[in-house]
C-alpha cells in the first residue's frame, strides 16, 4: 500500500460533527487491548483498514502483583 493511499487514523474522541472520528471496530479493538493488560494476539485480520478478527489470544497472568 502506497503512503498516498492510507487514511490517516484520528485519535481524538471526537470529530467535528460530533461523531467519533475512530472507527467502532477500532474502538473495540483498543478496549480488548486495554482489558486484556497483558498478553499477545498472534493473528489478527483486517479488512479494510478495519480489525475484524483475533483468532487466537493468550492472556498472561502475573503472580507477582507488586504494583
């Protein structure tokens, strides 16, 4: 894919319009991320520019929560 044709991706909250400027497939994305905290996603499909499937996920667990 060329420079020329990528979108770029909005990271504001908001658009102007009001409407969220990030897509809700990568909104979703991005709460996973944040709600697994630690772990690895080996194989993730886009379409699109869009995430559309993990399909598979490991999530790590720490024993030694010293934080």
């Amino acid at each position: 894919m060329s420079e020329a044709s990528r979108q770029p991706i909005v990271l504001s909250s908001a658009a102007a319009d009001g409407e969220h400027a990030l897509p809700s497939a990568w909104r979703e994305f991005i709460r996973y991320c944040r709600e697994l905290r630690h772990g690895e996603i080996e194989r993730l499909s886009i379409q699109d520019g869009l995430p559309v499937l993990a399909e598979v996920t490991k999530k790590k667990v720490k024993f030694n929560r010293d934080h």
